[in-house]
C-alpha cells in the first residue's frame, strides 16, 4: 500500500530521466511525422502520403514510413501508461487517484479539442485523454489482464488498418484531413473538428502501447536495465522497421501493391508499429540508465523538451500552420518530401532550446502549468 500524503504534481528532483529524454528526443519523429500531412497539391499514394518524383524525396519517404509513422505515437502512449503509474503511485487513496486521474484525462480531451479545432486535426492529446479514462477503470486489473487486453486489441488494429488503408492507388483528393488543402482558413477550421473525431480510428494501436506502459509502469522497468528491456530496445526497433518497410517502399515508388497486397502491408505496418514504438522507448530507458547522473548540456536540454513535451508538441503545429498550410505561407505545396523532414528537424530543434531556456529560467511549459492547475486543484 502506497504511503504517499496525497496525489500531487512530481518536483523537478522526483523526475525520472528516461521518459523526459524519451519524449524530448521522440518529438522530432512526431514533427517528421505530422509536417508530412500538410503537403499537398499532387496525387496521394498508400496512407495519403504524397506520390513524390525526385530521388532524395523517394528514399525520405521510404524511412518515415518504415521508421517514423504509426510508429512514434506509440511511444508516446506507451509513455502515457507509464506516467499514469507514476501519478496513481502518488495517491493517498484509490478514490484521490482516480479523481486526479480522471480529471487529467478529461482535460486532455478538453486541450485536444481545442488543438485540433483551431491549428492540427491529427491532435492526439485527445486520444490520450480518451485512454486515460478507460485506464481509470483498469488500475487494479491483474497484470496477465492488461496484457491480455493489450494483445486482443491488436485485431481490431489490424482489421482497421486494413480497412481504412486498402489502397496504394494514387488519387487527387484527400480521403480524410481534407482541411490541410482547405485554402480557406475558415473552411479547414470548420472541418478540423469533424477530422478531429475521425482520427482515433486511425491510431487504435496506440491503446495497446498504453496498457504496456501501465504494465512496465508497475515495474519501473524504464529505470532498470533488465534483460527483457534490452530485447525489447532491441527487437522492437527491428520488428517496427521490417514491418513498415513494404509500405514505405510503396510510398517511395520502389514497389508496387495490388488491393489485398496494400491491405496485407497495412495491416503489418500499424501492428508492428506498436512493437517499434515500445522498442524505442525501451531504448531510450537504456540510454538514461547509461548516461546516470553525467547529463551533459545536450542531454538536458532534452530533458527539458520532454519536461515541456506537451507546450513544444503545441509549438510545433503553430509553426507548421504558419509555414505550409495553403491560407498561410503555403509551403506545403511545393516542399518535397525530404525538404519538410528538414524543416520538422529544425522546428524541434527550435522547440529544444526554447524548452532549455525555459529550464534556466525557472519555468515550466505554459501547457503543463495550465494542466497542473486545473488538475490538481489544491496548492
């Protein structure tokens, strides 16, 4: 039995290394993976990714898909689990922990809906908020449950995969997020929210990295290098990679796929993104175990973007709002492939500095105070 005083918000001492590093250093891969949505202005191939023509373009498309997309949310949510471990191990008693948690989690929904409506409606704090509250009802399921739970759910993650991506055709319009070719702000802000409800269905795979997390989470398996998290940093990576491979290929115009071949490389793709996801963050719980108390100004810099993980994630889609949609800048519509994989490096990067600036100057994120202060009510 807990003998925590109370749930409250984790000190800067209390704060574990390797899921600030992970979410610091993996919020480049989101910025490489949600700046590729924002192209527009050509054909669209597998998984509404942009057919592309020039080599650097082609070979770029072949590694984010491969290594980045459906695989970098995961981590995330794997993340999310493990840090509602944390927060439920703070408690003075059941009830203060799912109260604290459920409130957490409505609030999310609360800043996902206003993400999504007014900058980027790919926003996933809504889906986390989502997994928050059905984790409320999970926190005392036996561990061989959770992981139960978290197997099963890979069928209906497949099946959808299967379903929503069946074609690697290409075609002119959008299947969905129509509002990122939207040259009218206020047509693609009345049509973000509706995108906003539709993109659950096409991150299914990231609840079965959460019930993980919730698992791992219970073990503290991120500060131990134990041998099953070097097989998973190890196996995970590689599993995600072979299996997102065929679809990249496809996206980089090095292979084709008839109907049920594009179904079949789908459906691969999404399940073992959610094995690359848990293998990266399993990689980066070594990496902070390696690194112990020796934090250079590289690695803590990191760590405060993974501190301030949610107001940079936020800042990443005001810039790339401002530089590629078609009523701003409208870069989208003529940036390759490989050029916005540039510029989604030099956004976090940008986002990584002002989170270290942040930390000299004594400030949390502005979207981890307002969080804090609507969740935990008292002092």
């Amino acid at each position: 039995m807990t003998t925590a005083v109370g749930a409250r918000p984790v000190g800067e001492r209390e704060r574990q290394l390797a899921p600030d590093l992970a979410r610091g250093v993996m919020l480049a891969l989101i910025a490489i993976a949600n700046s590729a949505i924002y192209l527009y202005d050509r054909p669209y191939g597998i998984r509404q990714h942009v057919i592309e023509t020039g080599l650097a373009d082609r070979v770029t498309s072949v590694i984010a898909m491969s290594l980045v997309d459906a695989r970098a949310y995961p981590m995330f949510a794997a993340l999310f689990g493990y840090g509602m471990v944390q927060i439920w191990n703070r408690r003075r008693d059941d009830a203060e922990g799912r109260r604290v948690l459920r409130r957490r989690s409505l609030w999310l929904l609360v800043f996902g809906a206003v993400h999504a409506t007014l900058l980027f409606s790919g926003d996933v704090l809504g889906v986390y908020g989502l997994i928050g509250l059905v984790i409320c009802l999970l926190l005392r399921v036996r561990d061989r449950t959770l992981l139960t739970l978290a197997a099963v759910w890979m069928v209906p993650v497949a099946l959808s995969a299967m379903l929503a991506y069946s074609t690697s055709y290409g075609s002119t319009e959008r299947t969905y997020f129509w509002s990122f070719t939207a040259e009218n702000p206020l047509t693609a802000l009345t049509l973000r929210p509706i995108e906003w409800l539709i993109t659950p269905f096409g991150l299914l795979g990231v609840f079965t990295a959460a019930l993980v997390g919730v698992w791992a989470g219970r073990r503290e398996l991120l500060s131990t290098p134990t041998p099953l998290l070097r097989r998973v940093a190890l196996w995970g990576p590689i599993i995600g990679a072979v299996g997102g491979l065929p679809v990249g290929l496809v996206a980089g115009g090095f292979l084709t796929a008839p109907g049920s071949s594009a179904m079949l490389y789908n459906a691969a793709h999404m399940v073992t993104g959610v094995a690359g996801g848990l293998g990266y963050a399993a990689a980066m719980g070594l990496l902070a175990h390696a690194i112990g108390a020796r934090r250079g100004p590289v690695v803590t810099a990191l760590a405060a973007c993974g501190q301030r993980s949610m107001t940079c994630y936020l800042l990443q889609s005001v810039v790339f709002v401002a530089l590629l949609a078609p009523y701003t800048a409208g870069l989208g519509a003529w940036l390759g492939t490989a050029a916005t994989a540039v510029l989604a490096i030099a956004t976090w990067a940008s986002t990584v500095v002002v989170a270290e600036l942040m930390r000299r100057a004594g400030m949390r994120g502005p979207a981890e105070t307002l969080l804090r202060r609507l969740v935990y009510r008292r002092g």
